[in-house]
C-alpha cells in the first residue's frame, strides 16, 4: 500500500514549532499546530517512528507532502529537511516539495526537481494568495504540466461549521486552473471539500477529468460511507488514499498517530471490491506518478 497523504516534520520542526514559527513568520501553520493547544489533533513522527508505523500498517511507500508555507524561505528549509528523509529511506519516502508560487516558481520548481521530489503540494491557495498571484500560480501549473508532475491541494469543506482557523478554499479556483491546463494532473486532498458531487453535472465533467481526490483526514470529516458515495460519483479510479498521518485522525482512539486505525477502518467498513481496493490504496498513485 502506499500512503499519498503524509506530512514531514522534522524534529528541527516539531520540536520547536513556536520557534520555527517565529523564525519564520508562519503564524497560520503555529495556530493549527500549536504544541501548548491540548485541542491539536497534530501529532509528530521522526523519520524512524513513521517507518515503524508504515510497517505496522503494510505501507510500503509514503509521499511526504510539504506545507502551505506563507513564506519561500519556509518552503526552501522544509524541502532541506524533507530531503534527508528520502535520502534516509529512498526505497519507503517518497515527496512532494513546498513551493511558494508567488516568488520565482520555475526557480523553485527546478531546485526541488533536482532533489528528488516527484510532484508539489500540499498547497493552500487561499493562504498563499492565489487571487493576487495568478500569474505566478499559471507559471507553475504550467511546468507540473509540461512536466507530468502532479500538484495537490488542500480543499476545504464547501460547507462547514468552521473550526478554528477554517479557511475557505473556493472551488472556481480549482475550475480556473484546470480550464487553463487541462493536462494538468491535480490531487484535490480531503475528498476536495465535496468537489466530486459535480462531476455529475455534464458541462464541469471534462473540465475534472484529470483531477483525482484523496482521503486525507477523512475519519475527521465524514463518515466510512463517503468511500462509496464518491466511488459512485466519480469512480474508483479517482480516488488516492491518504491518511494525512501524523495527523490523529481518531483523536478519542488514538494517543499516538498512526497508519493501521484508519486502513482498519477502511477495509472493514467502506465495502470494497478488491479491485476498488487495489486502485485506491496503490494503482492510482502508482499510475499518476509513472512508478
Ligand atoms: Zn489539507
């Protein structure tokens, strides 16, 4: 199994997230994670303990995503850091590289190619200011296209009660950029928000033919049946899993962060085929990312 959805946070991060933030000026990031917040569902992983947890669970490869830095700065050492996890385990890390679309994206698209890096995300184009940035947003977009490097986005709920912090991600932004690049190959994370409900309108179809969802935090947000409704709405083909591990995605199960709840969960509740199962959980990242 691969998991497509997994965040790395070094201990350079994690330990000193106050700190890091701070350094910085990433204040979005600190009030999501914040360590002294009892409330924070974010939970941490050395490289080593995450290796442990995928084993325990039969995850076999991992993409690390970055984060939605506010910052190039931020996105540049946290691709760094991210880097001395694939070079620990270059068989079991895989990643997708922090960029700051908005400040020399080819430069930075370039630098992280040449790491290793195999796609970009997670992005945040409400927090990273897409609507004052097209141009740069375009410029990227195009070299994922050019390149066949998928680029995954945070979408948040359409509808939501609004948790702390909640931030709109309006869908048109995601129609925008796929009318722009149709080739494109888009990951919308966390069932993206409720987007898969119109790919049954005719006229929005084509335009998210290339664009996949992931499961990313769902125990968090819906329930186990959401695996069969968007199969039904958008077919299984399209569907990536995702656990957003070290998220704790089970906060009354799970003290520690870990893989297994959530794939347990999934294989004995959402009702898959075998098939269903394979893609969702390997064939589709595999086929997106030419492995
Ligand atoms: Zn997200």
């Amino acid at each position: 199994m691969i998991d497509a959805h997994t965040h790395c946070f070094p201990p350079e991060i994690s330990d000193n997230a106050v700190q890091w933030a701070n350094t910085y000026n990433e204040p979005h990031w600190l009030s999501l994670v914040d360590p002294k917040d009892k409330q924070s569902l974010q939970g941490w992983a050395t490289k080593e303990a995450m290796i442990q947890t995928m084993d325990s669970a039969h995850v076999s490869q991992s993409i690390q995503l970055g984060w939605y830095w506010e910052h190039k700065a931020t996105c540049l050492k946290q691709n760094e850091l991210m880097k001395e996890w694939m070079d620990f385990a270059p068989m079991r890390y895989l990643a997708f590289a922090s960029i700051y679309p908005n400040e020399d994206p080819i430069h930075q698209l370039d630098l992280a190619r040449s790491m290793g890096f195999k796609g970009v995300g997670e992005l945040h184009p409400t927090i990273q200011n897409y609507e004052e940035n097209k141009t740069h947003w375009f410029a990227m977009a195009e070299w994922c296209e050019a390149n066949k490097w998928p680029i995954n986005f945070h979408v948040s709920e359409g509808l939501n009660v609004k948790y702390p912090n909640f931030t709109p991600t309006p869908f048109d932004i995601y129609l925008d950029i796929t009318k722009a690049f149709p080739n494109l190959k888009i990951i919308l994370s966390h069932w993206g928000g409720g987007i898969p409900f119109f790919e049954l309108n005719p006229r929005l179809k084509p335009l998210l033919k290339n664009v996949y969802y992931d499961t990313a935090a769902s125990p968090l947000l819906y329930d186990i049946t959401v695996f069969r409704n968007v199969i039904n709405l958008v077919g299984s083909e399209k569907i990536i899993f995702g656990s957003d591990y070290p998220l704790r995605v089970y906060p009354k199960k799970q003290t520690t962060p870990d893989m297994q709840t959530f794939i347990d969960d999934i294989q004995s509740n959402a009702g898959l085929s075998k098939k269903e199962s394979d893609q969702i959980f390997k064939q589709n990242i595999e086929n997106l990312l030419n492995l």
